[in-house]
C-alpha cells in the first residue's frame, strides 16, 4: 500500500446519489520509486536460493492516495478474499495477507485496527508515529523505521545541546505531526528549553491560513524551529515562506522531509539554508538505479502508474488503449511522446538513488517478512508431519501465526545491520544527522552527514555530532542564537518574568554574600560564614579579618601613648628615688608612692596586651592583667589616703588610730585589697576564661577578632570591685581634702579619682556603641585616660616642686597651712 498519489480531490456530496468514486492528484514520483523499490526486493529474493528456496513470494499493489477511506478499502478488499479450492476439492487459505504499508502514521494506525478483527499484522515502513508502540490498541503492527520517541528525545538533546533554549514547533494535522511536537515538547521541556508557539499546518490549507501561519514564525522572537510533517504537508507552508521571503530561520527538520528533493530546492534555499535534521539510516542498494531506469510505459506490470510516470517525467501524452485507472484524475498534455524518451537521460527523484532512506526501510520490511517465512519454512521442514501449532503448513497459514514468527525475526542485513523489533514491534532507534549545504550558489542541495543518534548505546554515546562540518542558514559557521532572554553571566541569577515561560527572565544581581560561579543559574549560593563575595559577585573570598593591631596607625599611637605612660611612671619613680631622702617625698609616703608608681607602670603595660591578634593566652592576659594591675593601684590610693586621713586624726588628744596604719599595716592593706581581686581573676580563669572569637555577625563582609568575655558575672565582679575601691577611696579622699596642710595630698587624690571615675562612666556608652576593632581602642583609651589621670594629678605636683621648686621642698614649708 502506497500512496503514489498525494492528494485528494474534493467531491460534492448531495445524498441524493451515489457518489462517484474518490480521485487522485498529484503523482508522487519519489513514492512511486518506493513500490518499484518493493518490487525489485521481491523479485531479488525470489532469485535468491538460500532465502525461501522453492518459494515464490508475489504483491499485489495498491495506491491508497494517502486517503484514510481509500486504505481502509484496500485493506477489506485484501482481507475478504474467497478461500480457494485445490485440484483435490480442498479449500484452503488464499495468498498469505501480509500487508506492508501504510506510509502515514494516521493511515496506518486506522488500517491496524481494521486488521486487529482478522489478527492481520501490518508491517510499515514509513510510520513513526509513538501511538503506534502501543500494542494494546495495535498488538498486530511492527515497522521498520523508529518510533517518533526516539526522534523526539533526539531532537530535545540536539536542540539542547546547541543552547537554543527558545523554539517554535510545527507540526502536521494528523497524529505524525501532532504526536511528534507533543513529545518533542514534553522531552524539550524537562531539558529547560521553551517552546515559543506550536503551529498546526490543516491538510488543505487555505492562503489565510498559510499566511498566519508564516506571520507566526516571522514575527517570533525564537530564531529555530522545529518541524514536524511530511514532505506534502510543509511545501504550501514553504512556499508561502519563500514567496514572503522570509530568512533568519534555522530549521530543524523531521526525518519525514530532511531529505526530500521537493523541499529541498535551488528556488527554497535561500530561506531553508542550513536546514539540519534527523534522517532515516540510508543504504546503497545495488542494481536498483538499473531496475528504476528499464521502466517501460506500456510494459506489465506497471501500466498505468509507469505511464504517468513517464507523462510527468517527460510532459507528454503516451498513446494507449489501457485503461486509466479508476481513482486517477487524468491529465491532458498538448504533444504525444514520441516513444524515444529515456529515464536514463533525465535525473529525477524517481531515479535518484543517493539517498536512499524509507527505500532501505522498504528493503528491512520486505526482507524481515521474507525472513519470518523462511523461518517457518526451516521449522516445517525439520518437524516433517509433526507439525505443531506454531509451527504449521507454509502454504496453509493462519495471519497470527506470521504475527508470532515477526515477533521472533532476528537476522543480519547484507548491509551489516541488526534486524529486529522489540516487544513494542519497534527497531533500534537510529538516525543520521543531516544538514543542508551546497558548494555554489547555483549548485544543488547536498545532504551532508554531520553525526548520528543510536539509542542502542549509552547515553552519554547516543549523540554524536561532528560540529566542524555543520554549515549554518546564510552560510554561517557559528551556531545560531535562539534565546528568549540573553543568558545571565555569572554574578547574576534568573528572575521569570510573571506570566512567561522560564526561558524568558530578568538577570538580577546576587545578594551581598551569594554568587553565582555558572551563567544562568535560577540561584545564588551562599558563601561559607567566613566567605564574602568578589566584587563580581562570581567568587567567595575568604572575609578581611580585623583586629587592632601594631602595625595599622591608631594602633601605633596608643601603643606610643602607652609606652610613654610606663616611661613617665618610671621617670618619677627615678626622680622619687633620687629625691627619696627629701621632705616632700618622705611626707608622701615613700613606699605606697613607689608600689603606686609601679601599678601604674604595669597599666600602661597592660594597655599594650589589647592589641594584636587574639588568642587564647592573649585573652585571659587582657582581663586579669586589667582587673590586678588596676586594683593594685587603687588598692595604693585607698592606702594612701587612709593614711592621710587617719594621720591628720592622730593629732588629736587620745587618738591611738595611727598605730593601725604603720608600714606593715598598708602593705597587709595593699596585699589584701589585691588578693581579692586576684581571687576573683582565679575563679574567672578556672570556671570560664576569655577566649577569643570570630564576630561575623557585626559586619557581614568582615570578620572581627576579638575577646569573649567568658563568664560575663565574673568580668562584672572584676569591674564592680574596681569601681568600689575607687568610689571608696574617692570619698575617702572627698573628706580629707580640707585637712590643714601646705600639702594635702588628699586634694589630689580626690582630683584623681575623680577623673577615674569620670573616664569609666563615659565608657560605658562608649564600649558599648562603638563598632568592632574600636570596642578594643575605647578599652585602651579608658585605661591609658584613667592611669594618666592618676600619674598626672598626684605625681606631677610633686615633680614639678622638686625640680622647679626645690625650695619648698622642706619640712618648713610642709608644716606651715593655708
């Protein structure tokens, strides 16, 4: 069955009369070369004395016009054959109905079920259609050429994998076409490609239609698309292309018209240029350019067909007195042939055998049937009279005993090929990769093998492609771009814009601390918590890490500011021990001033340890040496003042105080202050000492080393008793301050703590507003601030008397009040 015309002719129904039988239009040479084709294999094996040997093999031909109502009369008029009688009166089966056809998917799928009531197998070999696979609704077809599945996964990988990720699709209205833009939709999809429309060619469409149609892919915006239709259904949507001239497309064609000459002409190159398909596995057949070519008009069997073969080939009218056939639309020509035309002279695509695809799905039809009989021939011949139910009388069979040999058909090709159907009745799903090209402007279209599609391997080798070879639509060498939005780069993520496809979105920079290191990723990664992005956004860097440190300038200076504040203390501790036998410095208490002097040096050293990095000795050394060394001062001035109170309360008639306030008493008095507070630094260090941290959560794009306090309740008991020694000694020394003296050291120390306590108020607010490494410099300001404060108000007096005024250091002067 075969339709070697490709139309139809519409006829007016009245339902007052019979209608006249349907005609035909459109003599189809390339088909017409596929029914000699069957014929030559026929008769090739009937040559053959190893494949059914004593076994003529004989066709009856049928042109169905690629008209459902024609194929379903072909195929009753096969099936309802009367049974035949022997010379012997025995009736027996008539020629086995083994029915090879049809071309169209929807042809055939309405023949099958026809035949699925006589259990009558139907081998195609041009129907690809995956609603074929289902052996539920067609348990009796098999086909020699792949299922559209195949071809639509194929097609899904080779779009993605040129990056086109936005196409229009075309199909056919019939289940080929349908089916096909539906799978590869589905498959393309899971791929992340989007389809930018799905246009629907009618079967005889009208010049409105065709000009929608050509206005839908001109006017889109996707610069490929996919096609799916036979030869017949895309040439009005071609032409319509051409006439409009329409260009900029890439096309990517079925296997149904990639290779078809009356598609692929000098006329539609310009706007199909480039075309790139999948095609059916070709073959070269030997003898059948011969065989094509000795046709003859007027000769058996062809008659009819092969005179208008030769009518259309040669434009002319042959002269005979056969018939017409019944459901051909007759065509006129003003001249006769003159009965000296050759076929061997014209090239044609009736004889044009350089690609020879559904013709070598023929040859695998013809032969795997030829096989399936030879089977059952060779079971015949080795079970003699013991015949059993599968294996039964060659010449007396039933149609589903072929179907049970078809299912088991698997033989080698002289072509090399495996022959075989799966339980779907389907082959191995293999393709070429063709693309459009010519070498001259005016020359002929080639069909250049550029890879191949086997779904029979592994996946990762199913595709291979030799991507050199491809030429482009306009002669190009680069891949064509067919995007809905350009690709985002790398430091940018993918927005859909709402109520559109996923192909088509915004690009929108990554959030600080996210990158994007791909083009087109939907999302940014979050960097590690100690990563921060690049400028690019495309790179996690590890995060600037601060601290205040030696090296950085305000670091330096309070590190210089610290150092001069030891250098002073000693200094004055040198001018004390210079002068140390001197009124003035034996009225102060030589000894407190000395352990005075030295707690500050140590203040000023202990500003020095909170700089640098952090570290897990660094830590607790801040906050002991901080909470002793300013202890041991306070613990002096508390002494001190005591001393001067309680000196003054001496001189008063029976007051025996003083004696509680000796030498040894103020150092037990220093020793104690200070033992506690070491106490407490013990119990800190031992239960929860400082230790140093990472702060990611102050700044998100740095990251600040610093101390954590440890035992948050300790650190305040370490500030809480330092902030009571001096509110204690402060007042102390509030009280004594109008004690007569020349030189009330009272005053002074009142005036000292009143700046300690004045600088650690403020910082307070201070610590706790200030950002990052500046925590720690407010820490060192305080210290530095407060120990200058004290060095400066008790001890400067002094120095500046014993230097500048060493007249007034003397007991004289001392003794004498203001």
């Amino acid at each position: 069955m075969f339709p070697i015309h490709s139309k139809g002719i519409d006829q007016e129904i009245t339902f007052r009369s019979q209608p006249d039988q349907r005609k035909c239009r459109g003599f189809n040479m390339r088909v017409f070369r596929w029914s000699q084709a069957m014929i030559f294999f026929i008769e090739e094996i009937n040559r053959n004395p190893t494949l059914l040997p004593n076994i003529t093999l004989g066709y009856q031909l049928y042109d169905t016009c690629g008209l459902t109502a024609l194929s379903l009369r072909t195929a009753l008029s096969v099936v309802s054959q009367p049974m035949k009688r022997s010379n012997s009166g025995q009736c027996f089966s008539p020629s086995i109905p083994i029915i090879i056809g049809d071309s169209g998917s929807t042809l055939s799928m309405a023949i099958s079920r026809l035949l699925n009531l006589f259990r009558i197998p139907l081998v195609s070999y041009f129907a690809s259609c995956s609603c074929l696979s289902d052996k539920h609704q067609f348990p009796y077809f098999f086909r020699t050429i792949p299922s559209d599945v195949n071809q639509a996964s194929a097609l899904a990988r080779l779009v993605k994998h040129f990056g086109w990720t936005w196409v229009g699709t075309i199909g056919a209205d019939d289940a080929y076409g349908r089916t096909g833009i539906d799978l590869f939709t589905t498959a393309v999809m899971r791929l992340g490609v989007c389809v930018a429309y799905r246009v629907i060619i009618p079967k005889l469409p009208t010049h409105q239609q065709l000009q929608d149609i050509v206005r839908t892919i001109r006017d889109s915006t996707a610069h490929v698309l996919v096609v799916f239709a036979i030869e017949e259904d895309i040439k009005p949507v071609v032409d319509e292309i051409v006439r409009q001239n329409v260009t900029g497309k890439q096309w990517v064609a079925s296997e149904a018209w990639v290779t078809s000459t009356l598609i692929s002409t000098k006329e539609n190159y310009p706007s199909l240029s480039g075309t790139i398909g999948f095609a059916i596995r070709r073959a070269e057949i030997p003898g059948l350019k011969h065989f094509l070519e000795s046709i003859q008009p007027l000769a058996e069997p062809y008659n009819a067909f092969a005179r208008e073969l030769w009518e259309t080939q040669f434009q002319c009218s042959v002269n005979t007195s056969l018939p017409t056939p019944s459901t051909t639309d007759p065509v006129l020509y003003s001249h006769s042939c003159t009965g000296m035309e050759r076929i061997q002279d014209t090239h044609s695509i009736y004889n044009d055998v350089s690609e020879l695809r559904v013709t070598y799905n023929m040859h695998k039809a013809i032969y795997t049937v030829a096989h399936a009989l030879h089977n059952l021939l060779r079971c015949q011949r080795e079970n003699g009279s013991a015949l059993t139910q599968q294996c039964s009388a060659i010449h007396n069979l039933q149609p589903w005993q072929v179907v049970e040999v078809l299912k088991k058909v698997n033989y080698t090709n002289k072509f090399g090929d495996l022959i075989y159907f799966d339980r779907n009745g389907d082959p191995v799903g293999s393709y070429d990769i063709v693309n459009w090209q010519r070498e001259a402007d005016e020359g002929p279209v080639k069909y250049v093998t550029v890879g191949r599609f086997d779904s029979s391997v592994l996946t990762a080798q199913q595709l291979m492609l030799n991507q050199d070879k491809i030429i482009w639509h306009g002669g190009a060498n680069q891949v064509p771009v067919s995007v809905c939005s350009a690709s985002c780069p790398q430091g940018y993520r993918k927005v859909t814009r709402e109520g559109q496809p996923v192909c088509c979105y915004d690009c929108v920079l990554c959030a600080e601390g996210s990158i994007s290191n791909t083009t087109d990723q939907v999302e940014c990664i979050l960097c590690p918590e100690d990563f921060w992005t690049n400028q690019h956004r495309n790179h996690c860097v590890p995060k600037q890490i601060e601290f205040l440190s030696y090296s950085e300038p305000f670091g330096m200076a309070l590190a210089a500011i610290a150092i001069l504040g030891a250098i002073a203390a000693m200094t004055v501790a040198a001018i004390f021990f210079r002068h140390h036998d001197t009124p003035l410095v034996r009225a102060n208490n030589s000894e407190l001033s000395f352990l005075l002097l030295m707690s500050l040096t140590l203040c000023f050293i202990c500003a020095l340890t909170f700089l640098g990095q952090p570290s897990r000795w660094a830590c607790p050394l801040r906050r002991t040496a901080f909470g002793l060394t300013f202890a041991l001062c306070l613990s002096c001035l508390l002494s001190k003042t005591l001393v001067v109170l309680m000196a003054f309360k001496a001189t008063l008639p029976g007051n025996n105080t003083a004696r509680w306030f000796h030498p040894p008493q103020q150092r037990l008095g220093v020793f104690l202050c200070s033992f506690l507070q070491g106490g407490v630094c013990v119990a800190w260090l031992t239960t929860a000492p400082p230790y140093p941290v990472k702060n990611t959560w102050l700044y998100r794009d740095r990251i600040i080393l610093e101390c954590h306090l440890g035992s948050v309740a300790l650190f305040c008991c370490v500030l809480g008793y330092i902030g009571c020694l001096a509110v204690f000694c402060f007042i102390l020394a509030f009280l004594a301050r109008k004690l007569p003296d020349n030189f009330n050291e009272a005053k002074f120390i009142t005036f000292s703590m009143l700046i300690f306590c004045a600088v650690w108020i403020t910082f307070i607010p201070a610590y706790v507003s200030s950002p990052g490494k500046f925590t720690v410099a407010v820490e060192i300001f305080a210290i530095l601030a407060s120990s200058y404060g004290v060095l400066l108000c008790i001890f400067a007096p002094k120095c500046y008397i014993i230097i500048f005024l060493p007249e007034r250091n003397s007991k004289k002067y001392l003794m004498s009040q203001k």
